[in-house]
C-alpha cells in the first residue's frame, strides 16, 4: 500500500501558486515570514467575532505589520504555525507594554474557548478551530508550561501562567500573493480589565517569498 505524502511547505507554495497562474514563485527569495494583526478587546455580555486582518489598512505599528489584507506581488506565505495572544498598550496612547499569553491574565483565559474561521478570498480554509488546541496542556506540540509570581509590598501573591502557545498546522496552507484574507474568531463574554487597553493578536509564521527581481540569497 503506498502512502501519498504530505509536501513541504516550499513545494505547496510552488505547486498552489502554479495553480492559481502565478508563475515564478519559486524564484523569488525564500524567507521565514511572519505577519501579525490586532483588534481592540471591549467588555461584553455575550459571545461576539472579532475579525482580524481584514482591516489592517486602518492600523499600523504596533498594531499591524500588513498595509492590506493581502499579500503584494511575488510575495506568498506557507501558514504552518500560529499564536494567538493579549497585546497590553498603555490607555489612550500607542505605547505597547508587552504582548503575553491569553493564559496570564486571568480575565482572557476565557477566550481559549474560542473558535476560529480562516478564509482566503471566498474560500474558508479553516473551519471552527477551537482555540484551546494552541494551549499548553492541550497541545501535544508544546514545550512548556510555566508560571511567574509576584506579590508587591503589603500585598497579596499573584500568580501568572506562561504557557507555550503555538499552534502547528499538519498541513501548511498557502496564502498566494495579491488574494484577500481574514480571520474570523468567535469569542465568549469577556470583561476587560480596567486601566489599559488590550488588544487580541494573532501571528501567522511559515516559509514565504519576497518579490526578487535581481538575485535571491
């Protein structure tokens, strides 16, 4: 019995781009390409989505790494790991002051319980992924599980979980270059902590292409 196997991340990008007619992907420069959008979190009473990269035009550093919800030319990006976490910013400013796991904040730890639709121009590639697949202890993937404690003078001792957070996909998807894309993630009621702004954020990282038109390297 033969088994067909899974192609390489370089080989699906290859071979979904020669399909869709973008020819010479594979002469640009190859690159590990990570992107990344946020969404500010707000206090609800009910289950709301939040949508992700679709309007990534609107934000931009720390917020964003992408001008658009799409790729530009000769660029393409292989999805074969992402990471969904809390970005802190200090209130009413652009001042990030760390960007953490949902799990150290008590408040978001909810929001493991969330799943996520990924789609690519009218295609949805990704269908209801639950998004305590990515967490620690329900991630055979992980490497750790941490914890970090800090108690101020006269107070009480807190404690905040460090899990590792990153989801590996058992085939990559591809995002070509010039196609529209977003997330949709259905999240539960959350109340939003008092005193800073928290966004959700979400990295996409996988082998890509840049648009090379002299030499690759």
């Amino acid at each position: 019995m033969s088994v067909k196997r899974i192609p390489t991340a370089n080989q699906k990008i290859v071979s979904v781009n020669d399909a869709m007619g973008v020819k010479g992907i594979g002469k640009q420069q190859g690159t590990t390409r990570i992107i990344y959008d946020s969404v500010k979190l707000n206090t609800s009473a009910n289950s709301t989505t939040v949508t992700l990269f679709k309007d990534c035009k609107t934000r931009q550093y720390p917020y964003t790494n992408l001008s658009e919800n799409k790729l530009q030319v000769g660029e393409s990006i292989a999805m074969q790991r992402f990471s969904i976490f809390i970005l802190e910013v200090a209130a009413g400013t652009n001042n990030p002051l760390g960007t953490l796991p949902l799990a150290y904040f008590p408040a978001f730890s909810r929001l493991y319980r969330s799943d996520m639709n990924f789609n690519i121009a009218q295609n949805q590639v990704i269908k209801q992924l639950p998004l305590h697949s990515m967490y620690a202890p329900f991630n055979h993937k992980s490497k750790f599980y941490g914890e970090s404690q800090f108690q101020p003078a006269g107070g009480d001792l807190n404690s905040f979980q460090i899990p590792q957070d990153v989801y590996e996909f058992d085939n990559p998807i591809i995002i070509p270059p010039q196609i529209e894309f977003y997330s949709e993630i259905i999240i539960p009621a959350v109340t939003v902590p008092a005193g800073f702004d928290f966004y959700l954020m979400m990295n996409i990282e996988g082998l890509g292409s840049l648009f090379s038109p002299k030499s690759n390297y």
